[in-house]
C-alpha cells in the first residue's frame, strides 16, 4: 500500500481495537439500567449510570483524538509513539471507572447470574481495553501487519481499506416500530449477542451469522427482512458480501445496513452506491438505530405491498420486472420460447350449450391450463377466446425455457384427461386441444399505452408457434414443436419427427417435430 493508505489503516484498525470494547462497555451498560429501571433499584441505575457515562466519555475521547478529517488536517501533532503514550494517558482515567465500579458491583450482586453474567462481559471488555492501551506505544510504532495481538484484525482493516477508494476514481415523533425478521452478522461474538439483545427488546426476531459465507448460507436458505452487516470480517468482508447479495436476483432486495466502526466518508458513500439501505457507525445510539432499522422495514413492506399489488394484475415475472426496472414502452430481442394453444371443433361445442355452460366450462378449462403453464415458469400473456399464448423465458431469462414449455404442454394434455372425466359426469361433450411450440427469437416488451399495456412478444417465432397449432389438426397430434424447440430437449421427452411442413405464411417448409410422454 501507499504511505497514504497505510497511514489510514493504521489509523483505522486503532480506532476499531478502542472502540469494540467500548461497543460492549456501553451496550451492556445499557440494557442493565433498563433492567434496574424496570425493578427500581436506584442504587444499582446509580453505579451503573456511572459505568455507562465513563463508557460514553471513553467513546467521546477516542472519537476526538482519532477524528480522520482532524488528523487529515492537522497530522498526529507528534511521532506514533509520543502520539501513543499521549492516548494512553488520557484514555486511563475514564477507563479506571468502568474497571472499578463493574468490579463493586460484582461483589454485590451476589447471585443475580444474567446481571451478573452482564456485568462479568463489561469487565472482560475493559480488561481488553486496558491491555490495549497499556501496549499501544509498540502499537504505535508497528505496521498493521506487524502487531501480534490484532495481527488479524489489522490485516482486515488494511483489506477494507484497499477496497475503498474515493467516490470520483471509481469506474463502477415516531411511528411504532415496524418488526421483523433479522439477521445480524459480525465475526466478533460481543459485537452479536450486543446487538441482537438490543433488537429483541425492540420486538425483533434476531438470527446471528459469525461470517460473511455463513450469512449468504442463510439467506439463500430462508427469507429476511434486514440484514445488518459487519463491514470488517475475515475471508470475506462486508463488501464482498454485499455484492454477491446485489448480484443475486433472488437476495438483492433484501434490505442491508452496514455496520462498522469505520466512519470515513468514502466508506459509508461506497456502501450506499453499492446498494446498502444505510449505515450505522460503532457503537451504535440505540435511539437512532431503532428509528433506522423501523425506516427500512417500512420501505421493505410498501415494497412487499406494491409487489402483491402488481401480483394481482400481473404475473409473478412481469410484476418482478416491473418493481425492478420500471414500466416504459418498448422491447427487446431475447431467446425465448412461444406457445399456443386453441381447443379443436369450440364453435360447434358452443353450438351445443347455452352461453352461461360455455362460459363456465372456459373457466374451468383455463384454471387447468393457466396452472400447468405456471408450474414450469411461463406466463400466459393472451386468452382470446377459447385460445391462449404463453411465453417462457421473458421476462426472467430461463436457460431451459425450451423444455419448460414442453413439459408444460405435456401437463397439459394430462389436465384435459382430468377435464374430461368432469364434464362427463356432468354429461358434456368431452374436448381435445392443440399445441404449438416455437423457439427462438422474439422481441419481448410493453404495447399499448401509458395508460394501458401488456407485457408480449412479437416475432417470427411467435407467429410460426401459431402456426403449429393450426397444423396440429393436420397431422391428428395434440403437441407439435419447430428445430429450435427440439434442440432444447434430452432424452427424458419422447420426439417424433413429422417430415417437413409448408406452413401458412413462410416461403420455405420447415422440420416439425410431434412430443409425446415417455
């Protein structure tokens, strides 16, 4: 690295080492004056109080003498060791309360194991503090990689600050709180069970991850609503860890706070730009975190609401798409596959019923056929009549868009079965249907008007899959498929070839194919 970069790092893995166990000091400190509050106990909330003041006046000291835009300004004022012992001095006397009043009280409390369990963690936590302080004249004169103590730490603090740049050389009265489910994740065990204890007292439910591969485990195992993640791990970082979420389109939405003891500007710019919600410095003011994480939550749920609301007029892929990118008018070319599909002699069966029995029967008909699409992933996108069109592979890319639509018109031909038994034990006609299959490329988009659109797709592919359809009723078989479908399929599909066809429209006659269970 750099002289500047190494200075930074320096400088940032300090204020990292000094402020973890403050996070505890005060962390801790808090939630056992909640608890003597809600008992009533005022001789404890006193010694107590003292603790977390020192804690705060700890945090106040360090946040000034460590201030980045102060050092940037006016340099350590002295050499690293002269500017060590300094620190030391004046981080020992507020520290002298929290050791000594933690250790009156543990006297005290006797048997009171969760208070005392507490108390016990902010002893321990200051203890840590105390030998840092007491060593951080060698810590003043080494290089980050050279402090045995936080040798790993310092090693994580360099990796983040390499990764950070400056923004321009980069290519690339409350409501109540809304609850949900959240997962923090933080290498530093303290760090967790602070934080996650907080949250739980705000009605949360808290999971915890120790790692960044960890938390990506979890989140592609079960859904979140907020993730609140540590900046500063080992192996993979939090950045790292925020682009595979981002890139991801099944874990991208899921809000993130970033969290860390780094206060840099470019750190907390390049969260945002990377897609993070927010960012919360170490350690953290629960007042302002409460209304953080309920901020998120509630852009979370109107986005869940939106979602549903789209749901209702479109399908799961269009609404995806629309929440994602937008609405505009326009398309584009994509690879993809189209399907028609029409039921054989309608006007005749029409003929036969009154209006309101051919009406019900095409309900019930496209609730089998609508269902059968869906469960391969495709989307029905016109009903005309008794016919319809569906598309797989647009709007949400699918490699095997080929063989989804296949299986699909497979399902369907097994729902006709299924159909057929109900209409006759209702004493109707039974129906037979025909199958058209295309692939390849189609211009996918919005056609209509701001004010009235539906997502398509229009193409040669799109009209030879119609064409397909009507030639079912030429060659007596419900599924037939052009070169292109074929090619997309393995030898779990049984497919005929059905010579070469002059179809309505083309100049040249083409290979089609029938498909049939196996």
């Amino acid at each position: 690295m750099s002289d500047s970069l190494t200075e930074r790092a320096w400088l940032a893995n300090l204020r990292h080492e000094l402020r973890t166990p403050i996070n505890a000091i005060i962390g801790y400190s808090e939630m056992l004056l909640e608890d003597a509050a809600d008992r009533g106990d005022e001789r404890l909330s006193a010694d107590l109080q003292k603790i977390q003041t020192a804690g705060s006046q700890l945090l106040a000291r360090v946040n000034e003498i460590l201030d980045p835009a102060r050092i940037e300004t006016e340099g350590l004022g002295a050499d690293r060791e002269t500017f060590g012992a300094n620190l030391r001095h004046e981080l020992r006397t507020p520290l002298s309360a929290v050791i000594g009043y933690t250790e009156m009280l543990l006297e005290e409390q006797g048997g009171q194991e969760e208070m005392r369990g507490d108390l016990e963690k902010i002893h321990a936590a200051a203890e840590r503090f105390l030998a840092f302080i007491n060593d951080i004249v060698h810590v003043s004169t080494a290089e980050p990689g050279e402090v045995p103590q936080s040798a790993e730490s310092a090693a994580m603090v360099a990796d983040v600050v390499r990764t950070i740049q400056p923004v321009e050389s980069e290519g690339i009265a409350a409501n109540p709180i809304e609850c949900g489910v959240l997962l923090v994740v933080d290498d530093n065990e303290i760090n967790r069970d602070v934080l996650s204890r907080r949250l739980e007292r705000q009605g949360h439910r808290v999971e915890t991850g120790a790692n960044g591969q960890q938390a990506l485990d979890m989140v592609r195992a079960k859904p979140y609503d907020l993730i609140l993640l540590d900046l500063m791990m080992p192996e993979m970082n939090g950045y790292q860890v925020l682009q595979h979420l981002k890139a991801d389109a099944l874990l991208r939405d899921i809000p993130v706070i970033m969290i860390s003891a780094l206060d840099e500007v470019d750190t907390v710019v390049r969260c945002i730009e990377m897609g993070a919600e927010d960012y919360m410095p170490k350690p953290f003011n629960p007042v302002l975190l409460k209304a953080r994480i309920g901020a998120c939550l509630e852009k979370k749920r109107l986005r869940d609401r939106q979602r549903e609301l789209f749901g209702k007029f479109a399908t799961k892929e269009v609404a995806e798409e629309l929440l994602r990118y937008g609405f505009s008018l326009g398309g584009k070319m994509v690879e993809a596959t189209a399907m028609f599909s029409d039921i054989r002699s309608f006007t005749t069966i029409t003929e036969s019923q009154t209006p309101a029995a051919t009406i019900e029967m095409l309900n019930r008909y496209f609730s089998y056929m609508v269902d059968a699409i869906g469960e391969e992933g495709g989307i029905v996108n016109q009903i005309v009549g008794d016919g319809l069109m569906a598309i797989f592979g647009a709007p949400l890319p699918r490699v095997d868009h080929r063989a989804r639509a296949t299986r699909a018109a497979l399902k369907m031909c097994e729902r006709i079965e299924q159909f057929n038994r109900e209409q006759a034990a209702m004493n109707l006609p039974p129906i037979r249907i025909g199958i058209g299959i295309a692939a390849g490329e189609v211009i996918a988009g919005y056609t209509g008007t701001e004010a009235r659109a539906t997502y398509t797709c229009v193409g040669d592919t799109v009209n030879l899959a119609a064409r397909l359809e009507s030639h079912t009723k030429v060659v007596g078989q419900p599924i037939l498929i052009n070169e292109m479908a074929r090619l997309g399929l393995d030898d779990t599909f049984q497919v005929e070839e059905r010579g070469t066809v002059q179809l309505k429209g083309k100049t040249q006659a083409i290979p089609v194919y029938s498909v049939s269970a196996t």
